[in-house]
C-alpha cells in the first residue's frame, strides 16, 4: 500500500527553514510518535529534498515523496518499530 493512501497522523511544516531545522525536527516528532504513525512534512528547502528521504533510509523508515512542485515538497514518514534508536543531536 502507498503512504499516500494513508491519512497522516501528525504534520511538520517546515517552510522557511534551512539546515539542520528540517531534519532535527523531523527527528524530534517521530520519537514522540507511536510505532505505525504517519508523518508528514512539509518544506521549501530544497537540500531536505534530499537529506530527509537519506535520514528515512538510515533510520529505516519507509517514506515517499507525494507532492513535489518544484518550490516545494512534502514527504511521509512512517515510524516502525524495527527502525534504529533515533537521535536528535
């Protein structure tokens, strides 16, 4: 099943902020999310375009990028148990 076909639980809006930003609070919500969660998170920041899905691929974390128009993209993020500790340093 695509993550687009499921409703997020909670949503990040990060617009108008640059690095680390996106990331650290990204990192910062999910480990206050239960396991099976939906995150979504939207920015403007081109760079997390690409650092966010690296970061979903480290911790494990399935994600898609659903909307992507160019000046701006939101990606889902799904919390699994199986996913390495997180740390928001």
């Amino acid at each position: 099943m695509s993550l687009q076909e499921v409703t997020p639980d909670r949503t990040l809006d990060v617009r108008g902020q640059v690095c680390p930003y996106p990331t650290v609070e990204m990192l910062k919500i999910l480990n206050t999310m239960a396991e099976g969660e939906l995150l979504e998170v939207v920015s403007d920041y081109m760079p997390s375009r690409y650092t966010i899905p690296q970061l979903c691929e480290q911790q494990r974390f399935p994600w898609e990028i659903v909307e992507d128009e160019g000046d701006q993209f939101r990606v889902l993020v799904k919390k699994e148990a199986a996913s390495r500790a997180l740390r928001s340093e």
